[in-house]
C-alpha cells in the first residue's frame, strides 16, 4: 500500500467514537434537516461528515468511520485525493463555468480523449458527458433509438438505473425508488438475468439463450433499439452474471443491429479490479455509461462508445447546461491519473483477497452467509436464514445498524434488501480493512 497523503496524515487513519452517536452536533444538524429538506430524501446514517481522507470519514462531533461504502462507489481514489484537490483548485481559480455548448475548453476535450482511450475495444469512438448515471443512461438510450430507428430497450431483473422518469421504467425495484412515482415511460422491456446463487448452477450460456428467447419472443429483435446491462449488478445485490452470460448476449446483440449498452456507473474505474468490469471477459460494448468514480467526488457522467452509433444524434440533440462542468472535468482528468499512476487496479485486486479471506473465515461458522460474490473492492455478502435461501432483511439491516454504532460505514442492497455490500475506497489500508471486518464478524457472533 502506498505512503499516506498529507490528507490521511491530517485526518488520523483509525476508528474512534467519542461520544454517543449520534453526537450533540448531528443530532443539532439533524433537526435543522429535518425541517429544511424534504422528507423524501433520507439518510442511511443519522450522522453528519466534517471531513474525510483515505478510508476514514470524520462527523461533526469528532467520531472517525471506516469508509466501506465510498459515498456509494464514487470516491474510489480517495477522498479529496491530492491530484484531485489540486487539478480543481487550479480550475475554480481559471473559471468555474461557461457551458461547453457555448464557450467550449480543452478540459471536456481532454475528457473525451481519455474515455476513448480507456474504455473497451481500440474502434474509433466518441464521448459525451452529462451530469449523473441517470443522465447518462437517458442519453445512451436516446443515442441507440436515434441509430437504430427503433424504439424499445430490453433491462434486467434486478436492475437499477436511476431515478429519472425513464431510468426509473429501467429498474426493477419498486421501494423505494419506483413506488408512486409512475405512469412510467414506455418500451421497457424486463429480461431475465443470470444470478448464479439462485439460479441452481446454470451455465452463462445456458442463461443467456433463455434470456435471448424471452426477448426475442417478446420484444423481437425488429423492435429493439438496445439492451442495456450492468456488468456486476449494483443495487440489485452485487449479482455477477455467469462466466458466458455477457459475451453471449453480446454476440447476440451484434447479430441483430441491437446496441449493446453496459452501464458501468458503479463498476468502473478500477472498482471491480478491472479498469471497466466488462475487460473481465472481453466484451466490447457499443456504448459504455459512466458515472461515480468517474470523477473523485465531483457530479459527472459520460457515454462513450463508437463513433457511427454516438455521431447518430443531430447536432444539439446532446447536452446540458452543465454537462461537463470544467471542475468536474478537472477532477476526471486528475482521478484517472492517480488510478493510473497509483497503480489502483491492482490495489482493487488486493482488497478483494483480504475481503474474500476475511468473509470465508465468517462463512465457515455461520450458515445465515448464502453467498459471497463481487470482485475488486466491490464485494458482497447475501445473508439468509440458516439452511435455505430465504432472504433475511431483518439480519442485513440489523448487523449495518450495529457496525454504524461502532464506527463501521456498510451499505445493504438487494431486491430483498438481504446483501451487506463493501465498496471501500482503494486509498484505503489493510489494518482499516481488518479493523471494519473485526467489527463485522463480532457483529455477526452476537446478532443472533
């Protein structure tokens, strides 16, 4: 593990609660909340961040968290990481803002040139940055109707796209995201997925011909603009596909004239041990989404893919205002150059070695672990009760809930709600990690 920044230095890289939590300061905050924002927007955790830096998260009262959740995946290289904090200082201190559809700079450029370069398949290719996942995932979808002059988008189950009007038509889960929010778009479509701890050891290519018959029968490949997947579902559970899944739906896909969407939001940028979690098995996407890591903090968004489908759009059919903001662009370009410089897709590979041990050695004493799945720093644990493979929520909510209580930051996730998952940043040293997993598997022993 590299040396610490002079950012880890000054926040102390250890687990300390001080007072009872949540402190006297979040409790104040809290209150101000509550009747400031809008009730819809919660929270998981009823304390306050002061600071962050390297795998720690400090709250208002002076508690130190260990970070397994990465702000949801985006602060991969670190929070406030040096490149990242000079590259956006130097850029607010230039200008913060023109719009790049008016006044355009070299920093969306240089973007663009990067995405091209990084992403899969060495095709000329195109990029257009946004502002979030949701966004992006909007526009890729618009990019595949425009190429292909259809109209209908197959999704899969357990998938989670944003919360968008359209997005939200893409997920498939209904709470909290989905429920009264509807008339949704339509020409969504629901597909199948390969989830191999439910699916009783299915091959990958088994699964996808079954996959491939349900949308040829009820869709048509006629009437199919694109098929958008994760990789490694997020929010649905950290579900890997089998071996064969991906590059069997994407020859399909190739076969077809239907545009092949991987929506890496939440497994790009060395998350998964891998610069884009697609690299695993050699697919080559037609378009790819990015977002969260994209920009070590900062709201940005791409699609990139090659450069017949992108050039599709007539010119101001993509955009926003804000769209490839200069700060956040400033921040890509130094958040790509510390995954490259810092070596930090091998260092995904590393945590997902002590995340794995660590696991296995819970497993093997306690039968409510079902499956353990993920790869990089993007692992998962999907909790049941003992003997079956019947969700327990209760349980995943409950051992969060305690780790919060002794200084450990863990996310669920799942249709069921049933999947503890770890997303720690890649800044992040082994001892935090054992500290967070010591935390987790006492948990565990006593939560019975």
């Amino acid at each position: 593990m590299n040396a610490p920044s002079v950012e880890q230095s000054i926040v102390p890289q250890e687990r300390l609660i001080r007072t009872e939590l949540p402190g006297p300061e979040s409790r104040r905050l809290m209150t101000r909340k509550n009747s400031a924002v809008a009730a819809g927007v919660g929270t998981t955790m009823s304390v306050f961040a002061a600071r962050a830096a390297g795998g720690i998260v400090v709250d208002v009262d002076g508690n130190r968290f260990i970070d397994l959740g990465s702000g949801i995946a985006v602060t991969t290289v670190g929070n406030s990481a040096p490149r990242v904090v000079e590259a956006v200082q130097e850029q607010v201190a230039a200008f913060t803002h023109t719009c790049f559809m008016v006044t355009p700079y070299e920093g969306y450029v240089a973007v663009a040139e990067a995405l091209n370069r990084l992403t899969p398949g060495d095709h000329d290719k195109r990029t257009a940055l946004f502002n979030s996942g949701a966004e992006a995932v909007e526009n890729a979808v618009k990019i595949a109707r425009t190429h292909t002059g259809r109209q209908a988008v197959v999704v899969f189950d357990h998938a989670y796209h944003g919360r968008t009007n359209l997005t939200l038509a893409m997920t498939a889960k209904n709470m909290p995201y989905k429920h009264g929010f509807g008339p949704f778009a339509g020409e969504v479509y629901r597909a199948p997925l390969s989830y191999p701890y439910r699916d009783g050891g299915t091959d990958g290519a088994t699964s996808a011909r079954q996959t491939i018959d349900v949308i040829e029968k009820q869709v048509g490949a006629a009437n199919l603009a694109c098929v958008v997947i994760e990789p490694i579902q997020g929010e649905g559970g950290f579900i890997e596909p089998a071996t064969g899944f991906l590059p069997a739906l994407a020859a399909w896909c190739r076969d077809n004239g239907v545009v092949f969407v991987a929506d890496e939001v939440q497994t790009g940028f060395a998350r998964t041990g891998d610069l884009f979690a697609c690299d695993r098995e050699g697919v080559v996407p037609d378009l790819i989404v990015t977002a969260k890591g994209i920009a070590g903090g900062l709201p940005l968004s791409a699609v990139t893919g090659r450069a017949d489908v992108m050039d599709s759009a007539h010119v101001g059919g993509l955009g926003g205002t804000y769209g490839g903001n200069p700060l956040a662009c400033a921040a890509a370009l130094a958040a790509i150059d510390t995954i490259e410089a810092e070596g930090l897709v091998a260092r995904a590979r590393e945590i997902e070695e002590l995340l794995l041990r660590r696991l296995r050695q819970i497993e093997a004493r306690d039968a409510r672990i079902g499956d353990i799945r993920g790869r990089g720093a993007m692992i998962a644990v999907e909790l049941v009760k003992a003997g079956t493979d019947e969700p327990e929520p209760e349980l995943a909510k409950a051992v969060a809930v305690a780790a919060h209580r002794q200084g450990v930051i863990v996310l669920t996730c799942g249709t069921y709600g049933n999947v503890l998952r770890f997303l720690p940043p890649l800044a992040i040293s082994d001892d935090l990690l054992h500290d967070a997993f010591d935390v987790l598997a006492a948990t565990l022993e006593v939560i019975r």
